[in-house]
C-alpha cells in the first residue's frame, strides 16, 4: 500500500490558507470533466476553459464536476474564485494527508476522505484523497490522479439507469460515499486473504520474512483504520446536519451507508486482532521449534552419556582389568552400548517424549 506521511501542511510562518500541494506532482494535465444530466436530458462534456463556464442554476439538472489533478495551483486558484471556495476549504483540498471530515458552508458542504483501490498486477493498494463539494445543482470532485471507482454510477447516468437520473446532487455525493465506501469491502477481502496466507505460513513454515509480512500487513491495517474510522463521522454529521441540502428522501440512504461503516470497522477491528495474534502465534511456533531442537539435542546427549562413561572406563587401559585379557570382552562391551541405546529410547517412548 502507497504509504507517504507528510506532516508539514504548509510553511512554517505561511498565512492560514495558502495554497500549498502536499501530493506527488505528475506530468499528465489536469482534466476536467462535466456531466450534466436529470431524467430526461445527458450531456458530457471536457472543460478547457473555466473562464467560459457558468455555474448551473438549474433547479431541475444535476452538473457533475470532476478535476483529475490538483497540483496545477493556477487552475486551483480558478476554481476557488468561479465557486466561492473559502481559502481554509482550497487548503484541506490540496493537503492531501488531510483527515476525512465534514463542514457546513450554508452555500456549500465539503466532505473529505480517502478511497482506496486495489492493483491486481502488483497485489498492492493505492490510496488517494477524494474531496466533494455540494452545491444547490452542482458537485465538485477533486482528485489527485485519474482513476476512480465510480464507472458505474457514470454508466447509470449515461444511460439513464436507476434513480440517481432523477434525484438531485445530494443523492450524487451519497453514491459517490457509497461506492468508495463498498470498495472498502473489496481490499478488506483482499486483506483477509493475505491473513489466511500468514497465518498457513506461521503454522507450517514461519521463517524470518514472515516477521516482515505481519509487520506490513499491521502497517496497512492501521493505515485503513486511521483512514475509514472518521467516515462515520462523516456520514453521520450529514444525516443528522440541517443543510437544506440535503433532501429528506436521502437520509435514509445515509442511513444505510453509517450502517456498511459501522461494519467496515468491525472488520478492521478483528482483522487488528488477529494480526496481533499472529505474532503471538509465530513467536510461539519458532519457541516451540526450539523446544524440539533441545529435546532431541538433550536426548541425544542423554543417550551417549553411559556411552561415553564405559568407553572412558575402558580407555583407562590398567594393567589388572580382567576384561582386557577376554577374547570376547570387545563384542561385550559393544552389545551392552547397543542395547543402553535401545533400552533408553525404548524408555523416552514409553514416557512419550518422542
């Protein structure tokens, strides 16, 4: 998981609001894209000049403005001036290690958080900071990159499918929260899996990367914890604010999505749970390996104890032992060494010790 913590928000001695990106730059242009619609009426659009674009006033559209990139702080500046963004807001929006929160501008509402997204080619995810705007007919969405989990809410615009088409931006942004938050599910799955992995690994073979793995798999864990616990929060503050905003009709679809919250984070608790076991779990498998190591090695030494004790008795060599002069002394000798060794495991068996 892509994992870079930036703690400086600005420059020290900066003036509160500065527009100042946090994030990775990168070399693609900034696209944005428009997407007008209601149930009767589509139209899609790429906008190249803002100066040109007027605000939607209709009481009866919805107009979807999504910006991919955020690091083009002339553009930013653009936008900041056409919506009336205040200066605090431009700045959460650029800090791209900003908290998921909730705010109530009256003209406006912002929401902020993190959606992840899974790589099936490199088994990694990719986090990145979804900001929204509410406005009366419009819907501003900042992103750091392009690549989204909302194809399907598009799909279901274009070709006027469910009841998104005919409700207003309020129910946008709920199915914008909605699908990040259902993609949640998708990298927990993708989490337990590699659990169960670990786990097979401590049980049958732990070995010294498997220290590395848990440690890494914590680190994600906590990660998504630190990320997906405010969005309750969140979700909560819009179903209980009193933005005009928001339509009546959609509460209880907030409703349902503080539910699928709620359920996120009873996962990320058991998976936190079982990670921690599982160190547990592998400091207690490499003890009790061990444990077999020294008990063989005890046996063993056990074993050639009265071995040695008769080689060193016979190895005195002095001059009246009678058992020197017999011609069938060595044979002895050697048979009473088999059978203490047969004799002793024997007895280890029968004790269970083996």
């Amino acid at each position: 998981m892509t994992r870079k913590i930036r703690y400086n928000r600005r420059k020290i001695g900066s003036i509160p609001g500065t527009l100042v990106y946090t994030g990775d730059k990168i070399a693609d242009p900034v696209k944005i894209s428009h997407i007008e619609y209601n149930g009767e009426m589509f139209q899609e659009q790429v906008i190249s000049n803002l100066q040109s674009y007027k605000i939607n006033k209709k009481a009866d559209t919805v107009s979807w403005i999504n910006i991919n990139g955020i690091y083009d702080l002339e553009i930013i500046n653009k936008l900041k001036e056409k919506f009336c963004i205040h200066p605090l807001v431009m700045e959460d929006i650029l800090n791209v290690s900003q908290r998921p929160k909730y705010e109530d501008f009256e003209d406006y509402i912002f929401v902020v958080l993190k959606m992840f997204q899974y790589e099936e080619t490199t088994d990694d995810v990719q986090s990145e900071q979804m900001s929204i705007l509410l406005y009366k007919g419009t819907v501003l969405t900042f992103q750091e990159h392009e690549g989204d989990v909302f194809n399907q809410i598009r799909d279901r615009i274009r070709n006027k499918k469910g009841r998104i088409c005919n409700k207003k931006g309020d129910y946008l942004v709920y199915s914008l929260l909605d699908a990040i938050v259902n993609y949640y599910f998708v990298i927990l799955e993708k989490l337990g899996e590699r659990l169960e992995r670990i786990e097979e690994e401590v049980f049958s073979n732990p070995k010294k990367e498997t220290v590395a793995k848990i440690h890494y798999l914590k680190q994600e864990i906590i990660l998504l914890r630190k990320s997906i616990w405010p969005i309750r929060d969140v979700v909560n503050s819009l179903i209980k604010g009193e933005s005009s905003l928001i339509e009546k009709e959609s509460r209880p679809f907030l409703h349902d999505l503080y539910d699928h919250t709620i359920e996120i984070m009873d996962i990320i608790e058991s998976y936190r749970d079982t990670n921690t076991s599982l160190m547990d779990m592998y400091l207690s498998s490499i003890s009790n390996r061990m444990n077999e190591i020294m008990k063989v090695l005890t046996m063993m030494s056990t074993i050639f104890i009265p071995l040695s004790f008769l080689a060193g008795l016979y190895g005195m060599n002095f001059k009246n032992m009678p058992e020197l002069e017999m011609p069938f002394a060595y044979p002895v000798v050697l048979s009473l060494m088999i059978a203490i060794v047969i004799g002793m495991l024997l007895f280890f068996r029968r004790k269970k010790w083996l």
